[in-house]
C-alpha cells in the first residue's frame, strides 16, 4: 500500500468514522452531565446570575490568563501555568486561523474566514511545540505532577503531540514525501478525534459549561468569583 | 528490428548532421542529462558520469528505431493529440523518427482487417522487442464487453499485445491509473495497464494528457540507456515526477507569505496569489508541469490563473472538489449521520445517567456504611 492509499483513507472514511465518533461521543458526555440530579434551586438569589456568568467567564478568558499573580498556580508552578498558556494560544490559533484548518472548517461547516499569515502561525505553532515538551519534562520531574500522573495522562499528551509534531513537519516539508507526512498527520488527527470524549482533553467542551455553572453560583450568592 | 539506425533514418529524411546534433543535445536536455559540472572525466565519481549530447549521439548513430505499438482503449486520443501537436516540433519529429510507430488507430491512413493484419505481423516479427505504448483504461466489467476494437475485448487486445512487448509505457492517466472512465462509481470497472498486466516492465507517465515532452524524454531515455529509468512507488520515471507541483511553483514565495486568492476575480487572483485556497492539489502532485511547461514552455495551470487538478496523481477524479482546499478532508459525514450520532450520544448518555441515578437511590435506601 503507497502513501496515497494510506492519505485517501486518513482523509475519508477513517475521517469521517472518527468526526462521527467524536461528534458522538461528546454528546454522550455532555448528556451525562446535564442528566445529573440537579437540585432544586428553592433559595432566592443574593445577587444576578447572569452578571456572574459574565463576570466568570470575563476572569477566564481576561484576567487569570495575563494577570498570574492572582491565581497560586503561577506561584506554585510557574511551568504548568506558562507552558500551558502558550500552547493552548498556539493550538488555539493554528487550529482557526491557520489557512489549512480553516478551509478544513468550511469544508465541515460550510463557511470560512480570513486566515493569518503562514509565519505567523508558524511560530505560534513551534511555541505550542516547546510548551509541549516543557510540560512533558515538568511532569517527569515535578513531585507533584509526577504524583498525579498516570497512563491516561501519558497517553494524552502522546496523541496531542502527535498531529502537532506532524503538522508542523508536514509545513516545513521535513518528512518526504509529502503524503506520507500528510498521511501521518491526518491518521494522528483521526486518532486524537477518536480518543478526545474518552479521555480529559473533552475539558475544552466542559470548560464552558462549569464556567457557566460557577458563575450562577456565585452570581447567586452575590460574591466575586 | 528494422535494420538502418536512427541516425541514418534521419539523414535520408533531410536531416543534417548540425540539425541532429542540435536534436540531441535538446533531448539530452529534456530528459535532465548533462547538467553536471564541467569537470575532467578523471576527477568525477565513477557513478557520476556526464551523460551529454555526444553520448545521446552515439546512441542514435548506432541503434536502430523501435518498432512501437501504440493501443488505445477508453481514452479520449488526447495523450496522442498532445503529442502530435506538441509546439517542439523538433524533438517530438526526433522521437517520432526514432521510434516507428507501427500501429496507431488513430494515425494509421488505413482501417479495418488489414490495419489487424498488419499488427498481427509486427508483432510477431518484433517479438520480445516492441515497446507497446498504451492510451486510456481497460474496462474489465461483463469480460470486457464495454470496449471492443475488431471484435475483441481491450483486455484480450492489451494482453495479448503485452505479451511479445520489452516493455509496456502506459501513457495519461487513464492508461496509468484508470482515469476518468475509473471514477466513481466505475461503471465499466476499468483499470490501469499496471493492474493488469504483472509480468512486464510497466512504465507510468500519467497527465491528463501525459506532457508530450516527458513522454518523448522517457522514450529517449530507454533508445539511449537501452533500459528504463529510475521509477518511483508509482512507476513513474523519477526524472519527471521526482517533485510536486508545489515544490517547483512559481507562486510558491505567495504559499509561504500566506497570501492567497480567494476567489477567480479578486484582488488575489490579479496579483498572481497561491492558488491553495482555490483547491490547488499542487503539494501532493508529482509531475514536470511547473518546470517543462506546456506549449513550447509558454504557461501550465497555475501560472495561467488555474489550481494543479493533480491530473498525474491516481483517482484524482475522487480526490475531493477540484475547487476545494486539499485540506479539506474527502468526506464530510452527512447531517443525518451527525444527527443520528448526536441523537445516538444523547439517549446513550441520559440514559447511563438514569441508571446511574436509580443506583444511587437504592444505595441512599440501603442502610448507610462507612465512606472513607
């Protein structure tokens, strides 16, 4: 089987099997949440709580990104707070505004957007990159993170870095031919598409959801969160 | 084989000695040869020898032409049109005096039974040595039934033929690796010569048409050599289809700039942008477009305003919209199947949480124990 062989099916079946998958799966996980037993809510409100949606996610996306010194995480581990930042601007920014991605996107959604330059998210790529390694090397050698490692962690962090690494060698032309990097990173995107509502990287969907959550109680109780 | 060399072909059809030499030095060229430094023969590596126009001559002046069946089968005779109308008259004159093509549908001034007849006794005088040049798809569906010359099956005539052959060169896509005629769904279940015939050197030069030039280089390569070239996984000559379309792009700096036309008519498209985003398949396309060019090195698609299609790549007819970013994975899940998973995940996971939720009521009315 040649490359090409490999790339087409990457491409299409395995493509849609696993966006299926994922589509799927996610659901799954978010009706298991909603379908928890929530309680009544019997006690009058303190505060708004839609102003402390606003104000939750405001924080998150604003504050405790730019602002460390707030948050003890900086002060405690300064790797995972800096490292984890950066990648997760770099993914976020390769993932949409990269040109590739984003007609990826429309294909999938049916619309597109303007893109950013190739250097430009080439280095947010390569900084996603060495954040990556530095996290891995903070968890080799942090007490901490070392404790509250486990294969499922390993295992994350693996397939994570593998579309990235792929990606980023399938831009700069280092693997040869072309579909066999092509091939490589597709079949890695698969696997990670597969195996995010398996594993803890479905935080990206959940982040949303428990922000909402936390601010309605704290909106409710009146207090800042 | 016939027994006058080319050489001497050439100089009873006018051709002088300065027109030949100038013919060889351009097919040496064309099919990458020469191109080392000048250096004293001594001070090169014994694997590096400068292959140039004197060498090409020799060959000439020595060999006699091959004898050449060409068949055509589902094709649309553009490979042979591309080659007859190729604006180097010279070099394709060149190759057509240095082969003798025996057999051609399209270009035999006579039809029917003798036309048969006559390939019949050409390949049983040449047997072993004829190169069989092949145009267009073999359907294999109803043994055969969808293409017929004289009565008989394209794949009875392509064995047949493929048999008695030094080598097979499947030309075009079609030829190479089915085609048009091999799309989806494939009504005719046709295939590419090298799925079929296994025993034979198969060579592809796919295109959609093959360039005329890489065909005529291939051909000057195997009269020269007297063997094939270099193939690659795909049995394509190395020497032509050794890099993309995008390697070798002329809007290539507009790739790396991310500067891309959006649509035909913008801004992008007048300034000469990089095509991707319009669908070009130039970075997994492996052909000589983007250095040989097409009419007398005039344009190729790209240049002229066009995203690569991908025409030399197989199944390139599947390989998702012409016009729509490679990117793009082939295909999309449809909105019922996402429906039908998104409905599947819902029912799924609410009903784990009500199984879950009747468990722990019975464990809230069970007599309460110890929780660490």
């Amino acid at each position: 089987m040649d490359w090409y062989t490999i790339l087409e099916f990457a491409r299409g079946p395995l493509f849609k099997v696993a966006w299926l998958v994922f589509i799927g799966g996610m659901t799954y996980r978010l009706a298991r949440v909603i379908f928890l037993t929530w309680k009544k809510d019997k006690v009058p409100s303190s505060g708004s709580k839609l102003n402390g949606v606003a104000k939750s996610y405001l924080k998150g996306f604003l504050v405790w990104p730019f602002v460390p010194w707030v948050k003890r995480t900086f002060s405690k581990n300064m790797v995972t707070y800096l490292a984890g930042g950066l990648f997760h601007l770099g993914l976020l920014v390769v993932l949409i505004l990269g040109t590739p991605h984003m007609l990826a996107w429309k294909s999938l959604l049916g619309f597109g957007w303007p893109t950013l330059p190739l250097p430009i998210t080439d280095w947010l790529a390569a900084v996603a990159i060495v954040a990556m390694v530095a996290l891995l090397i903070n968890r080799l050698v942090n007490p901490v993170m070392k404790l509250i490692t486990g294969p499922a962690e390993w295992l994350n962090w693996t397939l994570v870095f593998l579309p990235m690494i792929s990606g980023y060698l399938m831009t700069h032309h280092l693997i040869n031919p072309y579909e066999k990097a092509f091939s490589l990173h597709m079949l890695t995107v698969d696997l990670l598409l597969i195996w995010i509502p398996l594993s803890r990287i479905s935080h990206f969907m959940f982040y949303f959801f428990s922000r909402t959550v936390q601010g309605i109680y704290f909106g409710k109780r009146g207090v800042n969160p | 084989m016939p027994k006058e060399t080319v050489y001497e072909h050439l100089q009873k059809e006018g051709v002088s000695r300065r027109d030949f030499l100038k013919m060889c030095g351009m097919l040496a060229g064309v099919m990458g040869l020469g191109q080392l430094p000048a250096l004293e023969d001594g001070r090169l590596p014994p694997d590096l020898h400068p292959v140039t126009t004197r060498q090409v001559a020799r060959a000439l002046e020595t060999k006699p032409r091959i004898p050449v069946i060409w068949l055509e089968f589902q094709d649309c005779a553009g490979c042979s049109e591309a080659l007859t109308r190729s604006q180097s008259p010279t070099l394709v004159n060149l190759v057509m005096n240095v082969i003798s093509v025996e057999y051609h549908e399209t270009l035999t001034a006579a039809a029917g039974f003798q036309t048969e007849a006559n390939k019949e006794a050409v390949m049983e005088k040449y047997r072993g040595q004829y190169l069989l040049v092949v145009e267009g798809s073999i359907p294999t569906g109803d043994n055969g039934a969808y293409c017929t010359i004289g009565g008989r099956s394209a794949l009875d005539l392509l064995t047949e033929a493929a048999q008695g052959a030094a080598a097979v060169v499947a030309t075009g896509n079609c030829a190479s690796f089915g085609g048009l005629p091999k799309a989806k769904p494939n009504p005719t279940s046709a295939k590419g010569v090298w799925e079929i015939i296994t025993d034979k050197p198969v060579l592809n030069i796919p295109g959609c048409p093959a360039i005329p030039e890489v065909f005529t280089g291939t051909l000057a390569h195997y009269i020269v050599f007297g063997a094939l070239p270099e193939l690659d996984s795909l049995n394509r000559p190395l020497t032509f289809y050794g890099n993309t379309i995008h390697d070798r792009c002329l809007r290539r700096p507009f790739y790396e700039a991310g500067k891309f036309a959006g649509s035909f008519d913008d801004e992008g498209a007048r300034n000469g942008w990089c095509l991707y985003k319009l669908g070009c398949k130039g970075p997994t396309t492996y052909n000589a477009c983007a250095v040989m060019k097409w009419d007398q090195g005039l344009s190729f698609p790209v240049q002229s305003g066009h995203p690569c299609l991908g025409c030399s790549e197989p199944n390139f007819w599947d390989g998702g919209g012409f016009y729509q970013g490679q990117s793009a994975p082939l295909s999309r899940p449809e909105a019922t199947a996402v429906g039908a998973a998104v409905a599947a995940g819902a029912v799924a996971g609410a009903a784990a949480s009500a199984i879950g939720r009747s468990k722990n009521k019975k464990q809230a009315n069970e007599p309460a124990k110890d929780e660490d």
